[in-house]
C-alpha cells in the first residue's frame, strides 16, 4: 500500500478555498493518498478575512465587477441567478457579503465532493500558535496543544493579524463597534481602502443615501461627523471594473524576457518601455528617473491637490494618461512577481517606504464608494485633513464623544496567532526564500528553504511573501493555489530522473 501523505493547512481562506478546487482536479487514487487537516480560527471557513462576516457589514463593497470573481464550481454570475432576486443590483461590483457567501457555498460544496472521491478531511477550528520541526515533519501548536506531524505544512493565514492598532484608537473592523455608539466626532486615521470601509460603514449606520436625479445624496437625522486623517490627504483614485489590467499584463508579459536581476532593470527595460508607449506625457516626465525617483516624484504630484476636486474629475472623466499609469504599474508589478527576478531581490518587509509607495499608488477605490465620500462631503459630514497624528495627539483625547479608528490597514488581532516571525524561527531562518524545484520559467513555487533545502513549509499567503508587491486580489490567490497544487502533485509523484541506457556518442 502506498504511503499516505499528511499535509495540514493553516487557515481557511480564499486561497486555501481555491487550493482545494484546485485539488478536484487531481484523480481519485491520488486524492486516497492525501490525509488533510484544515485549521481554521473563526467559524467563516471559506471566506477569508475580507469576505468574513466581521469585514462585511453593512454594505461594503468588493473590488470585483462579478465577471472579475474567478469561477469555482459555477461562475459567480450563475450563482448569483439561483439566490434571492431582492438582493441584486444594478451595482459595478459586488457586495463583500455576497462574495462571502459564494465563497462559503464553494467551500462546502468542493469539501463534498473532495471526500466523496477519496480525499480524508479534518476539519478543525483552532488558532494555530507557532510549528516545530518533528523527526518526519512539522507539529503544531493549536490552541495551546501539540497536534500530531504533518508531512507538508500550508500557511494560509492572509495578512498577519497579530498588531495592535495605533494606541488610542480602534480596529477599523467591524464597523459595528463603533458605528452603533453615539460618538459625535469621528477621527479615521488613514484615507486608503480601509479607512474608506470605516467612514461607509459609520454613514450605513447613522444615515441614509438617496439617489434622484441621478446624483447621489445622504441625510441623517443626528449630530455627528466624520475627520479623516491623513499625511498625503488624498484618496485612492476610482476604480472601474473597466480598468484594463489584463491587457498590460498580457502585454508586459509578452516583453518581458523573463531574466531581470534587478527591479530598476526590469522598470529600465519593461515599465518605462509600456509608459512611453500608452502614456507619454508622464513617460516624458519621470524617463530620466529610477523606479524609486518615478513612484516619490509621482506621489509628490497628488499632495499639492485638493482630495474633492480630484474626486470630482475622476468621477466625471473618462480613462486618462492619469488613471492608465497605475495600473501599468500593477501589471508590471505582477509581471515580475511571476517573473522571479534572478539577482538582488529587494525584500518589501525591509523597505517600508517602497512599499507604501506602491501601496499609495495602486489602491483604487469602486466608483460606487466614491460617489458615497462626495455626498458625505456635500452634506457637511465628512473632510479630510492632510496632516500626521502622533501618538501624543491620540493619547490626548479624553472626550467621551469622540473615537479615533485606525484605518492605516491593520486588522483585528488572533489571539497568540502564528506571525512570519515565529515562522522563520521554527525553520531557524532569517528571511524567506523559496525552492525553484522543477518549474519552468514564469511559475513559482511556494516551498521554504531551510538551509538551502526545500522545507515541507509552503507560504501561500501573499501578504507574507517578501517579493510580493503588489496588493494581493482573489487571482493572486488563485494563481498561488495552482502552484501549491502541483506541488502536491510533486508529493504524490515525484518526478523519476530520466536515466540514459547507454551512451550517446555525438558524431564528429
Ligand atoms: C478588508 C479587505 C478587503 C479586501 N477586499 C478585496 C476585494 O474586494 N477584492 C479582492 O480581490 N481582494 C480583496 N482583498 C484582498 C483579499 O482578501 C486577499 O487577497 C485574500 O483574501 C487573501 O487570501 P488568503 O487566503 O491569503 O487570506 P484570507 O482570505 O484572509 O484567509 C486567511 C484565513 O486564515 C485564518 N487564520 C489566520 N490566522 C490563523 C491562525 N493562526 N490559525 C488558524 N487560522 C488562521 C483567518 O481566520 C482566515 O480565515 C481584501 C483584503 C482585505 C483585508
């Protein structure tokens, strides 16, 4: 009998929901091998953090027209025909509720089908602590036990919930905590996508938009308003599912040479190349620039500018060279990410400003959101105010009708929940390298190396990967659940070295 191969998963989010439709594909004797332990620390398996009930409520939507919500058993769109018609729209892009509850139908379903075939599943729901090196494997720490070895560890975790937020304040999600109370002041720190959700969240509650005429409108009927913080004082730009991403990255893909060894060569010979060629007025200003000079000088831009005005002619203007530069950049980001540069490999985790930057540069926020921020303003409940806050200025408030929320991006803690810190202490590494083992060009694979070796550790959260740039989307983690896939497949069937019989004389 063949060996059983025990493989755990740490966490059940988004990736680890397409990693297990990836598994459909494999056959039934294959999945008869497989002996599966999910760990999951809240009862919303299947929905990650972003589509979970805490980061939903009440109406907060998701970047992703429904064409854009990659297919799982049924297309998004199919799916939605089956559900109660009350709750469709003429909305751009869905609901984070709905996308939720799609996600979770999958995950059931796909489980179902997965056991049927053969695949032994556990599923367990505990905050997994920290892993330790076994004699064969990994053992984990789940809720202050030891389980028992795993011969492959998955960590799907998202984006790392051990931070406190800012002292003083409080987490931006869920929105409930504080929309619900009576403050009169509101205080967000921040002006990207989460601060954003904090200020829709805290309207939904308190009020009511209207549309008529065509323009939209809110009214509420208490005392209260909204500040929001922040050191650049704009918003992200608009969003429309319109924005092409995926014809830049076909087309940087077809440029690019697959051998950088450097992100200012690849920004040299791929990025500055696809701006000359689609928007030349901003190619003309940064040509002489490096990566770093482009994003500063760029950013430098927009703070000169008031955030209403520029809402104002992003919402009424067509695609411009302003709008089309970003998401060149995200192409070209993506594009390399897949690419794996092969010399310096800059490390997001130690560079903090470049990540910001790019960070800064690429959210984008849905048309619908953006109309809500501009009927908050017109009726006097919402301004943004371009300044840092200190620690002391928080300290500071004592008044009992005003809250500050923190919505630089941090999200609610796990209690004790593994961190990449612990990670590389179990390996007993001090950074994050991954195995290259048998891919072709343009495919990653997602295995530690611990000592130069390939681990059994597999890192599938993109928020923790140190090459990862971009802002991870639901097709990063579909794109990540592939590779972790054929890695599996690489368990199951090792590839046998190809062993020549006899040898090959090359004529003279
Ligand atoms: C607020 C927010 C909104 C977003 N909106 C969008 C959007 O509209 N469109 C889009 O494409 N992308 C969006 N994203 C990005 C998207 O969520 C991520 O790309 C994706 O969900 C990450 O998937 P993941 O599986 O790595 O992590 P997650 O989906 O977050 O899943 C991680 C899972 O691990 C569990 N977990 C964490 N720690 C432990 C532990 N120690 N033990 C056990 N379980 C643990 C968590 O409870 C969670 O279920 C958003 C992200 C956030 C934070």
């Amino acid at each position: 009998m063949s060996k059983k191969f025990h493989i755990a998963i740490v966490g059940a989010g988004t990736t680890t929901l397409f990693l297990l439709h990836e598994l459909l594909s494999l056959d039934d004797c294959a999945l008869s091998r497989i002996v599966l332990t999910i760990f999951e620390a809240t009862a919303d398996a299947g929905a990650g953090f972003a589509f979970s009930k805490d980061a939903v409520h009440p109406d907060l939507l998701s970047n992703n027209a429904p064409e854009e919500i990659p297919d799982l058993l049924t297309s998004y769109i199919d799916w939605k025909k089956t559900c109660d018609t009350t709750s469709q729209s003429n909305r751009k892009v869905e609901r984070r509720a709905d996308v939720g509850l799609f996600f979770k139908h999958n995950y059931q379903a796909i489980l179902a089908q997965l056991t049927q075939r053969g695949l032994s599943v556990y599923q367990r729901r505990a905050v997994i602590q920290d892993l330790e090196k076994a004699e064969q494997g990994y053992r984990l720490y789940a809720d202050d036990w030891l389980t028992d070895s795993f011969d492959r560890v998955f960590i799907n975790i998202g984006r790392e919930r051990a931070a406190p937020p800012l002292k003083g304040t409080e987490y931006p999600y869920p929105t409930s905590h504080y929309s619900a109370k009576a403050y009169r002041h509101y205080n967000v720190i921040g002006s990207s996508l989460t601060a954003v959700d904090c200020v829709v969240g805290i309207a939904n509650k308190k009020g009511n938009f209207c549309s008529s005429n065509e323009a939209l409108t809110f009214s509420s009927h208490t005392d209260w308003y909204i500040r929001l913080f922040s050191s650049h004082g704009v918003f992200p730009r608009v969003w429309y599912p319109s924005d092409d991403k995926r014809y830049f990255s076909a087309y940087l893909r077809r440029l690019s040479n697959q051998h950088y060894q450097t992100v200012d060569e690849a920004y040299k010979s791929l990025l500055l190349p696809a701006l000359k060629a689609h928007t030349p007025s901003i190619f003309l200003q940064v040509s002489h620039m490096s990566f770093d000079q482009m994003l500063t000088f760029l950013a430098g831009n927009e703070k000169s500018i008031d955030p209403w005005q520029k809402l104002q002619t992003e919402l009424t203007s067509t695609a411009s060279e302003y709008s089309q530069w970003p998401v060149i950049l995200e192409a070209f980001l993506e594009t390399i990410e897949f690419s794996n540069l092969s010399g310096e490999h800059r490390n997001k985790n130690e560079d903090d400003t470049l990540h910001a930057l790019i960070a800064f540069h690429t959210a984008a926020l849905p048309y619908e959101s953006c109309l809500k921020l501009n009927a908050l303003h017109n009726a006097g409940r919402l301004e943004v105010i371009s300044r840092h806050i200190d620690e002391d200025e928080l300290a500071g408030n004592t008044r009992e009708d005003s809250v500050y929320i923190d919505g630089t991006g941090v999200l609610p803690a796990i209690n004790k929940s593994l961190t990449a810190e612990k990670i590389k202490q179990a390996l007993k590494v001090s950074g994050f390298h991954f195995s290259s083992n048998n891919r072709t060009p343009g495919e990653r694979d997602f295995e530690l190396l611990c000592d130069g070796k390939p681990s059994g550790v597999y890192l599938g959260s993109a928020y923790l990967q140190p090459d990862r740039w971009n802002t991870p989307g639901l097709d990063t983690c579909k794109e990540i659940a592939q590779s972790l896939r054929k890695s599996i497949e690489q368990t199951l069937y090792p590839k046998q070295k190809i062993r020549l019989p006899f040898q090959i004389k090359v004529p003279n």
